[in-house]
C-alpha cells in the first residue's frame, strides 16, 4: 500500500510553493491507489497556530484534495520522546552544552583555519563531572545525533541516485535545550509510524536525507523512497515564502481564481506536461509521471495563470457555473453561455452581466448619429432569436452600404457602451427589442 504524507508547518498561510508538494503527493496516492496524510508540523509551538492549521485544511480542500488522515506532531510527543530514549541508549544521541556564542566562536575559529565549521563533537568527551557541573550552572543541554559520517546513497524518483555524504556535516541537534523537538525526529518517527512508503517534497530537503535516513535506520525503521521536486518560484525568480508574505492560495481564492488553474500552475509550471484546462485532478494524476518533472527551475507566469483561468471558464458547463452564478443572483444558461468566453476571472462575471441588466451608457460617435437612428427606425419586430441580428444588419447594409466595422462597430458601442465583448447576434437576443430601443438614439 502506498502511503505518502504532505507536512505543512502551520506558521502562516499556505502558498504556490507549498501547494505544490502538497498536489504531487495527492497525484502520486490517486495514482497508486494510496493514502494520504495529512501531517501538521507544528512542533514549534511559538510559529504554529491552530489557525493557520484550519486555514491549511480550507486551502488543500479547495485546491480538491480529501486527505484520508490527519495528524498533528503536537499531539505526539510520547512517540517522539520514546524514539528520543531509544536513541539516547544506544547512544546515537547525545547532550551537549554549548552556548549559540560559544558555537559562534568555534564556527570562526573554523573559518579562520582554512577548515569547514562543522561541529567538533566536544560534548561527546565530557565526563559526568563537568556535565553535573553545567547542570549546577544552571545549563540544559540540547542533544545531538551522531551522524555515521559516511556517504548515505538513495536513489530518488526525481533526481536520481544520490549520495550526501553525512561526514561533511556537523552533528544535527534534534532537541532544544528547552526540550522542545525540532523538526528532523518527529518527522522520522512519524514516517516510521504511519508507515509512509514515499517521501515527497521540495528539493530544499535533499541534504536533510542523509541525516534521515541514518535516523530511521538507527530506529529500526524502514527507509522510506524519496522524490525531491524542483521549487517554484515567482516571476522574479524569488522562492514563495510564507514570512515574506507571499500571494497565498487563499488570496487566489478571494480573488475569484478556480482552484483548479491554480493547482495545474503549482504542479505543472517547471515539468514537460503542458499547461493546459484539464479537467479535474484526476486527469493530470493519470499523466504527470515524475520523469516529467524538470531538474531546472520551476518560474511562475502570472499572465500564464490568468491565460489557463480564462480558458477554463471559457468551457465551463452552466451545471458547474450555476452555484456561483445564483448566489450573484445571475441565473440563466444563455447569459453564462454568452458571457463566458469575455472572463478572466469568475467574478467579472458581474460586470458583464451589466450589458445585459444594465444600466449602461451607449457611446455615440456624432458620425453615427444618423446611421443609428436609421438602425433604430428598421429594427425588427419581435419574436426574436439568433437570426435576427442577421437580418437587421444586413438591411441595415442595403440601405447604407456600410460594411465590417463601420456597420458593426457603432451597433455595438451603442448597445454595450464598450468596442469589445460578446457575440452580438446572442446579445440582441437576451436584450430584447426594448432594452434594444432605449440604448439607440
Ligand atoms: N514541515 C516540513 C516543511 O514544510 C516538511 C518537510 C518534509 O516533507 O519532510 O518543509
């Protein structure tokens, strides 16, 4: 069974960047039959709020995906202090004492020898006497595993075989001194625990493996297989971050944009699929294969978000329209059929529909003042459907000789009071001949 998880750290509101590991994991479970968790990282008590959680959940359901779990790292502790004890008695994982300043000394005085500031391991050869004596000090201790030191290979999904070489890195600390987790064990014992069979995530996270792997193994666990993606970011090139306030899926939403544009630009943007309106979830998770994610940067194109948005909206079914449509109190299959291919966005729909409604204020060129008149005298009687138009302007032509623009154009400026917009031979139709006469002069 294939269990992926997608781990948000609820500290703000979700972004592009963060949605897009969360659909390649939905992808990839719809793909192969599998669960997906949804795993609160929320261990750091002084950034995670419960509602940015909330907010995480109304986001990722918007976007489509149903997660099949829930589970808050908050709430596991007892998990993560038991994997802590284990480690500490195999002695995998070890106190030290150390002050950020006294850190900061040892890291320059690295520098300064040509060397690389990697942790020198001091705490390991400290004798319970100096220990008790930081502890009468008044010191805590934060702990540190201790890396193997030695190339970890794993083959990823994305990037292929990789290797990080764990002697080039300073002993991860895994706790605080203030006793609090940090994000690598709880991650680990986590992905032990719910049994997650792949891992994927930003590419931000490559060298983070080495030391997880070494962890699981340590643990006893089963190493899961990992797929590292490429990150997204914006349109100058900078990633999306959640401090920096980036535009986030929620503003997407308020802004009016279909969640559904917005999950094909998170997923797609930086892979060999083309960015196209598919149709639901499900038929990008039957093609996008992870080969097709690129090794290169993935750039957002808002003109290209707002392009997909349109043509999506373009097509859309009245049935799927409608909910949208009534609570705008805009109801009507021939308006959404004829208003749709003018939106960007779904809310424009409203000042379309003005054309329709009203009120609007027809331009008159003095030029078209008599041809328009003329338009008005000869206008047909009702009932009318689509071949009215056809008959009115070409009449209309007989009798002026205008062509092309100058016979459709003043028409239109005069019944729409804009010099684009929809279909006119629809348009006539839904105006009908009175709203018709009033807009002429
Ligand atoms: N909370 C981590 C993050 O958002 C999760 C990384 C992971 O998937 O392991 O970066």
């Amino acid at each position: 069974m294939t269990v992926v998880r997608w781990a948000p750290s609820p500290t703000g509101r979700i972004h592009l960047g963060n949605a897009r590991p969360a659909l390649l994991n939905w992808f990839f479970a719809r793909r192969n039959g599998g669960r997906y968790i949804l795993r609160m990282d929320d261990t750091d008590l002084a950034r995670s709020t419960r509602e940015f959680a909330d907010g995480i959940e109304v986001d990722l359901a918007w976007l489509g995906v149903t997660p099949d779990l829930l589970v808050r790292q908050s709430e596991r502790t007892a998990l993560y202090d038991a994997a802590r004890d284990q480690l500490i008695a195999s002695g995998r994982l070890y106190p030290a004492y150390e002050t950020e300043e006294e850190l900061d000394r040892k890291r320059a005085r690295a520098r300064l020898l040509g060397k690389p500031p990697i942790y020198d391991r001091a705490a390991l050869s400290l004798t319970d006497e100096q220990k008790a004596a930081y502890e009468v000090e008044g010191r805590k201790p934060h702990w540190r595993f201790k890396l193997d030191g030695r190339p970890v290979q794993f083959t990823d999904l994305i990037k292929g075989p990789q290797t990080v070489n764990t002697a080039s890195m300073s002993d991860p600390v895994l706790i605080r001194a203030d006793g609090s987790y940090l994000y690598t064990l709880p991650s680990v014992v986590d992905d032990i625990d719910l049994g997650v069979t792949h891992v994927i995530r930003g590419e931000d996270h490559v060298s983070n493996t080495g030391t997880q792997i070494e962890i699981i193994e340590a643990l006893g666990g089963t190493v899961p297989t990992f797929a590292h993606h490429n990150l997204l970011t914006d349109a100058a090139g900078q990633g999306f971050s959640k401090r920096l306030g980036s535009q986030s899926i929620s503003d997407f939403r308020n802004e009016g944009y279909e969640p559904l544009a917005v999950a094909i630009m998170a997923t797609l943007t930086g892979t060999s699929m083309p960015i196209e309106p598919y149709q639901s979830l499900d038929a990008i998770a039957e093609k996008l294969d992870f080969s097709m994610i690129s090794h290169g940067s993935a750039r957002f194109d808002p003109a290209e978000l707002d392009s997909l948005n349109a043509r999506l909206l373009h097509t859309m079914p009245y049935e799927e329209a409608f909910p949208r449509l009534s609570s705008m109190g805009l109801e009507g299959e021939a308006i959404w059929n004829l208003l749709r291919e003018n939106l960007v966005r779904f809310p424009d729909i409203a000042e379309w529909s003005k054309l329709v409604t009203g009120p609007i204020e027809p331009v008159i060129a003095p030029e078209d003042q008599e041809f328009l008149a003329l338009a008005k005298a000869i206008l047909p009687p009702e009932p009318w459907d689509e071949n009215t138009w056809g008959l009115w302007t070409n009449a209309l032509k007989g009798a002026t000789g205008r062509k092309g623009k100058a016979l459709f154009l003043p028409l239109r400026m005069a019944l729409t009071g804009r010099h684009d917009g929809p279909e006119l031979k629809s348009l006539l139709v839904l105006l009908g001949r009175k709203a018709c006469l009033d807009r002429l002069p």
